[in-house]
C-alpha cells in the first residue's frame, strides 16, 4: 500500500484526534474558513514580501519609518483583497477590527526587533544594504522526503556563519512552545539534515505578538520528530473508519465555534 504523504499538520491532526485525521486526509470533507486562517495567510504573505522590498526606494538614516509603511500598506491593501473572504465568516465590523488592529500590532512588532537588529549589523558592516542582506531568510522552502513520505513547508531558514536557524511565525495568542510545536520543528529540522546534510543548529518560533521562542537541536528532538512520522504512517493505513478513534476534548467545541467536523462526528455512532 503506498504511504501518504504526511506533514507535520497532519501530523498534529491525528495525534490530536484520529477521526479528525480521517475525515480530512482520508474522506478528504472540506473545512470551513475562519478568520485564523485568512488573517495568517494575509501576515505570512506581507512577511514574505517585506524581504524582498526595494531598499533603494528606503532613506538608510530612517529606514524604520519606510519599513513600516510598507509594511502596513500591504496590511491595508491584503485586508481590503481579502474582504469576500471575511464577509462569509459573518463576524461584526467591531470583530474584524479587532483583528486587524491585533495583525497591525503583530507586524509593527517584527519590524521594530528586526530594525533592532539591523542597526546592529549596520555598525558592524557600515552598509545598510549588506547588513539587510545579511538578515534576510531564505523565505517558504519546501522541502520532501521521499523516504519518509513527509513534507513541509518552512517559512524562514537563517544562515550566518555556518549556523542554521529555521523558524516558523505564529499569529498566536501566546507564546507557548507546545508539544504541537515542538514537534512540528523538529520535522522540520530532519527535513533539512536530511536534504542538505547538515543539522540546523536551532529551531524556534517567532510569535509575532512576543518575540522568539527557540529550541537547541539534538539527537532526542531529530529521533521524536522520526518516530512520530512512522508512528502515524503505521497507524493511517486503514481506510476504514473504526480504525479512528474520537478523541473528544474541549477541542470538538468551544463559546466561539466547533471542530469542522463536529457535525459529522455527532452523526457516527462508531
């Protein structure tokens, strides 16, 4: 039987509950929309493009400021694109605001530490140009595993002086570093020891909101991240329905909403 490619969501997913694996990887049912998935995606997107900003166009004496606006246009400009999305969500103006300024905060958040450490690179290479360049991650590589069968998408890779970093950016609440997290990294890091024959040296995730939270990379986290991919590729063979348990838990349903599927599972009587 051939595997499926996995990911460390699905991963998540089915540790989370297994017949929430099984009816999206296996039934393949759709999911809804939510203002979590549409706000990331518009805060992943301007991240990615703030890297890629026309530095000739930036005054070096003042280039926070035109970070800044840059960035907060493209948060205006990806809001208002996204405004179908968000009407089908059927929240109120003060909700969606709420969000926003919320995303504002996230994105001014980042600018400001990373402005921090830019000025530091300045005075270390007197160049603002070379010291951009030199602060700048390789931005979304995909990386596969035919072996494993797994895949992931990284957001942000760091190399300087033959050291990795790979970091995730979150738009969470907190800054916990989950067991969900923790586990996602360290595919992440097998990942790229795997492709590029080097172990990275840390792995972290930026909570936009916060600030950084990271992890040293080891042997244990490499070995749990492997385990836990084979762990789930043995336990997803069946297409078979009774082979998922429900693993009820306030996850299936809370004051603001429910699990995509608690319809569905509320319909099973397995």
């Amino acid at each position: 039987m051939v595997r499926r490619i996995e990911s460390p969501s699905s991963i998540n997913t089915y540790k989370q509950c297994p017949r929430k694996y099984f009816y999206r990887y296996i039934l393949r049912l759709p999911t809804r929309a939510s203002i979590h998935l549409i706000r990331g995606k518009i805060v992943h997107s301007i991240l990615e493009r703030f890297f890629q900003i026309n530095l000739d166009q930036l005054d070096p004496q003042d280039f926070e400021y035109g970070f800044k606006s840059y960035v907060l246009a493209l948060l205006a400009k990806l809001w208002k694109g996204n405004e179908k999305d968000f009407n089908r969500l059927k929240m109120t103006k003060a909700e969606l605001e709420t969000y926003f300024i919320d995303s504002h905060t996230m994105i001014t958040s980042f600018i400001e530490k990373f402005s921090t450490r830019l000025k530091e690179k300045i005075k270390q290479t007197n160049d603002f140009k070379s010291a951009f360049k030199m602060l700048t991650p390789a931005i979304e590589e995909e990386i596969v595993n035919q072996e494993l069968n797994v895949r992931g998408y990284i957001d942000a890779i760091h190399s300087e002086n033959e050291e990795i970093v790979i970091m995730d950016y979150k738009t969470s609440k907190k800054d916990d570093m989950t067991p969900e997290y923790r586990l996602q990294l360290g595919i992440y890091a097998l990942l790229y020891k795997l492709k590029h024959n080097k172990t990275p040296s840390r792995v972290g995730i930026n909570f936009l909101k916060f600030g950084e939270v990271m992890i040293q990379v080891d042997d244990s986290l490499l070995t749990e991240a492997e385990k836990e991919i084979n762990f789930v590729h043995k336990m997803t063979e069946p297409d078979q329905i009774t082979a998922y348990i429900k693993k009820e838990s306030p996850l299936c349903k809370w004051h603001s909403g429910q699990c995509d599927y608690y319809s569905e599972c509320c319909k099973e009587n397995v």
